[in-house]
C-alpha cells in the first residue's frame, strides 16, 4: 500500500470544513520559526524517533516539510509500519504559501 497525496487547497479546503486529520510539520524549528502552517503541529524529522510512537495508526495523518521529500519519506514508513490513511502535502509548504495564503514565507 502507499501512502497519498494531497494538495495544500484540498488540505485546506478540509481544515476550513472542520474535518478532522493530524495535521504534522516535520521540518525543524528553525524552518518553522520563518514559515509555518498554524493548523500543522510541529514533530521535526530529527527527532522521529521521540515522536512516531505518539501516533495512532487508526488516525488520519497529513505529513508536510519544505516541498514534499522529507515528508513523502515519514509517509512511506508510515505506511510500512500500518498507518492507513497517510497523507503527503504535495508541494510542501512551498506549495500552501503559493495556493494557500502567501502571507507564508517562502524560504
């Protein structure tokens, strides 16, 4: 199985509509500190490790980094590892702040 992707109008279209889905920023805080998705909580790649057991494999989960590698990455294990509705922002962040609101930074 593999995970899916989802475009930053169509995550936001579902943030704006209430759904509810683990909305996880993998990029460090650095990144974070210059751009960030409000809704997105934090969980930097670099400290996997600390965090992937906090995850519920029955939840829905939408995965965003930079511009989608890192995150496709956290995906694809996810899905190795059970996860069944996993999801990858295409375009990253890069891609919500052209889409989305481009009071984002782009860096």
């Amino acid at each position: 199985m593999l995970y899916q992707s989802i475009t930053a109008r169509q995550a936001a279209e579902r943030l704006k509509n209430g759904e509810k889905f683990r909305f996880i920023d993998v990029r460090e805080p650095q990144e974070y500190a210059v751009a960030r998705i409000e809704e997105a909580e934090l969980l930097p790649l670099t400290r996997f490790n600390e965090w992937i057991a906090t995850l519920d494999p029955k939840e829905e989960i939408v995965v965003v980094c930079h511009h989608g590698i890192r995150s496709a990455n956290v995906c694809m294990y996810l899905v190795r590892s059970g996860f069944e509705k996993v999801y990858n922002l295409d375009g990253g962040i890069d891609s919500w702040s052209k889409e989305v609101d481009e009071n984002i930074a782009r860096y």
